[in-house]
C-alpha cells in the first residue's frame, strides 16, 4: 500500500508498511501512480501518453528505479504484520505508567470539561496520601521489568491537592532505588495555584509538566473561566511564563483545546509561540454533538487547511531561527516507535491506568466515572479481567474501518476513548478524528521532507520509557 500526496511543493509517496518515504519529481509521482493502476507496461505507456517529450529510455529509466524501490522493499511494501504471530490474547499487562487523579474538583468551570469540571460526574474528592501510596506501590508490584514508571498527577485540578502529591513524591523517591525502578513525574495543571514552591517542586522533581493554555485571551477566557466568570488568562500566563523560564529546558507542553469557537486555532498556536512558549499542543476538542463548542462537519475544512497553514509557518520559522515544536507533528522516521506500539496504541486497560480519588481502576482518564469500565482497585489489582481482555485486543487490526487506511501504523487504530464515545465501543473508529489525524500525518512528513532538503532540524519522537525489548519478549511478538 501507498500513499500519495502533495503539499507545500512537494511531492511525496509513503510506503505504508515499510515506512519509507520518497520525495519525487513530478513524472515519477504520475508513474508510480500508474504502476499501482495498471502495472508496469501499463505504467510506461500512461507515462509516455501523459508526457509525449518524455523519452522511451527516460520512461524506462524510471520504471527501472521504481522496480528497484519495489524489490528493495521500499516501494510496494506487502503487509509483514497481520499474518504473523500477534498474540494480542498474550499481550503485555505489567503495568508502566498511571494517570493519579489526586483531586476531582478545580477552581476553573471550563465549557468543555469531559470530566464536568473535575468531578467526573461524580462527588468532588480529593485522594488521600495512603490511596496514592497504595497506587504506587500497586505500580511497583505490578511493573515486570519496566524500569522506567510513569505517573502523571491529574485532576481535576492537582495544585489542589498539592501536600499529598509532594508527599507521594517523597515516597516514590524513597523506594525506587531498592525496588530497582526509575519514577518520573508529570504534572498537568491550570495554571491558577502555580506559586514559588509549585515551581521550584516541578522543575526538581517532574519530567514533564503540561500547561494548559487555549491561546489568545478571548479564546482562552470564553472557554476557561472561573465559577464567577471570570477569565483566567490574565492570572496564568505570567505565572506559566516564570515556570518555564525557571525550568531550564527540561519537558514542558503548552497544551491548548481548540472548539467551535476557532478552528482558525493556529493563530492561537502562533500567539503562543510568540509569548515565548516553544513546547505546543493544540487538541480537537470531544464532545457530544450539538453543543455550542462541538466541532461541526463545516468546520473541518477550515481545520485541514489551517494544518497545512501551522506546518508552513512552522518551517518558515525554523529557517528564520525561531522553531517551536507542535505536539502532533512530532516525528522520527528513522528510529521508531517499535511495530508493536505501532500496532497496539497507547496501552490503556492493560499497561496503563486512572487512579480516582477513592483509589478505583479505570482504563484511562476519558473512562474515569463510567461505572462499567470500573477494572479494579489498587489494593486488588485489576478485578475485572474481561474487561481487561477487551483492552488488549484493541489494535489497528481489530478495526475492520482501518484496513485500507494509509495512516493506520502512525494512529494504532485511534483512541480507544474517542471511539467508545463515537460509537459506543471500545474498537470503533471516530471518524472526524481520523480525518484530522490523517492530515496532520501529512504536514508532519512533509516537514520531516523539508527539514532534509534544508538540512534543518532532526528526527523527534516521544519517549516510551526505554522498555521496547519488554515489550517485544512480554507479548510474544
């Protein structure tokens, strides 16, 4: 399978199962078009038809570097995947990374919430220092031999519960070594309790902290305001700007949400890349249609096109000496991920969990507070094992929808979240999201295309912890 496109000058075709890239002229992007049409001699004949100066020996000098791309295994790639032994069944469980919801309740009432302003359409709460001591220690026991752990502190908002976590910190910090683990934090939060201390804790202890941030004031206010309605832009911003600025260039993100009310969102990005932030995320706001922040199928084209605009200006700005990097376009073509994270996703209900305040088991954050995807506790384990089982056979070969997309081994099928919202089930597909996603694919390869010929920038991936062998051994592969 491949797939061709053009974007910003350039003409690209990616080979989806081996990966490769290829940046060609124009009569070798018609030709191999052709040749997936019609075949090799059907190939010459349309090429010499569409350009009639082109010679015979030109013609067949092309076909010959495309046939050489095609037994190479670089062009024309056949599916090595789907019939091999993935035991999904067998699949990984030791457990890696955990989302610690340490408060369900927050000083911000944003619009858009999909956990109803903190609480989780449930009763506020915040966890207790023993429920998130017995979260770790489930993590520890449950780790296999993943070293490297995950814990993101979450709410709700966090600061609001800010004594517990620095005290699980402290625990963390004090078994790791002997239990032969590496914690490493992250902390996402709204901005409104950061203070000295809140900044000095963050940049000694956490890998990453994600700020939230929707971008110009008028966007970010109408959205994120308190419970007397007030906009909290004016309060976070300088306080964001002074953490990011004490951090030293350790891993933050500006993450924004972008909704009905600015699909035009790159001027959001831009704005934020202009206050000096250079870490950016800006998400497709979820919700249910009809709502006045939903995203609506006239807005898509808007959407599209301004990924097309944010991946230009993003090159425009590397070349001037000012880059940023944006989330979504994050990319290493060389190097990774491994095939099968590529194959599986993001490990939800079998590697990675929400902890809620009460210390209850859930998939993930976006399933925190629907009752029937409960999986346990962190005093039990995961109880219920079915569920489990669910989880671990959602892959991009579980989703039928996925079988002739080309971006499948970039989404891993999607997010399992967004598709049980979408569909009502756990291996449906969101179909608007996809189409976003396949978009940003497109802006990102392009960029990766553009940064070789400038001899700009380098390969960007997310980190996975370093376990990639685990993985490979644990789940039979």
């Amino acid at each position: 399978m491949i797939h061709r496109y053009e974007l910003n000058g350039y003409r690209i075709v990616l080979d989806v199962y081996s990966g490769s890239v290829h940046v060609v002229d124009e009569v070798a992007y018609d030709m191999i078009g052709l040749y997936e049409e019609r075949g090799p001699e059907g190939a010459l004949a349309g090429i010499r038809e569409k350009y009639p100066d082109l010679s015979e020996e030109e013609a067949r000098e092309c076909l010959s570097d495309i046939e050489a791309l095609k037994e190479e295994g670089t062009l024309f790639s056949e599916d090595e995947y789907r019939d091999r032994a993935f035991d999904f069944k067998a699949r990984n469980t030791n457990v890696k990374a955990l989302c610690l919801h340490v408060a369900h309740t927050c000083n911000l009432n944003c619009e858009y919430c999909f956990a109803a302003q903190g609480k989780f359409h449930g009763k506020e709460a915040l966890m207790s220092f023993e429920v998130g001591k017995a979260a770790l220690d489930f993590l520890v026991k449950n780790s296999g031999r993943h070293v490297n752990l995950e814990v993101d502190f979450f709410g709700g908002e966090p600061l609001m519960n800010f004594g517990v976590v620095k005290r699980l910190v402290a625990y963390a910090r004090s078994i790791e070594k002997d239990a032969g683990k590496n914690f490493r934090f992250t902390l996402t939060t709204n901005g409104v309790g950061i203070d000295d201390d809140v900044i000095e804790f963050a940049n000694r202890e956490c890998h990453n902290v994600v700020l939230s941030l929707d971008g110009r004031k008028e966007i970010h206010d109408a959205s994120r305001s308190d419970y007397a309605g007030r906009g909290s832009y004016d309060r976070i911003v300088p306080k964001f700007k002074k953490l990011v600025e004490a951090r030293g260039g350790k891993g933050y993100y500006m993450r924004g949400t972008f909704t009905h009310r600015n699909p035009d969102f790159t001027k959001d990005v831009f704005h934020m890349a202009d206050l000096g932030f250079t870490e950016l995320s800006m998400e497709p706001v979820v919700s249910p249609p009809g709502t006045p922040y939903a995203l609506t199928e006239q807005d898509l084209p808007v959407i599209l096109e301004q990924y097309e605009i944010l991946a230009k200006e993003m090159l425009l700005r590397e070349q001037e000496g000012r880059p940023f990097t944006f989330y979504h376009y994050m990319l290493d073509l060389n190097h990774g991920p491994c095939i099968y994270k590529r194959i599986a996703g993001c490990g939800s209900g079998t590697e990675y969990y929400a902890v809620t305040p009460t210390g209850d088991l859930y998939p993930c954050h976006q399933f925190v507070g629907d009752e029937k995807y409960r999986m346990g506790n962190v005093w039990d384990g995961v109880t219920n094992t079915e569920l489990r089982d669910e989880f671990k056979l959602c892959n991009v070969y579980a989703r039928p929808e996925c079988a002739d997309c080309w971006a499948k081994l970039y989404c891993s099928g999607g997010c399992a979240a967004n598709a049980c919202h979408a569909t009502g089930s756990i291996r449906g597909v969101y179909d608007y999201g996809c189409r976003l996603f396949r978009k940003r694919i497109e802006c990102a390869i392009m960029l990766k295309a553009a940064e070789a010929e400038l001899g700009l920038g380098g390969d960007e991936s997310e980190d996975c912890g370093g376990d990639c062998a685990d993985c490979l051994t644990e789940a039979n592969l």
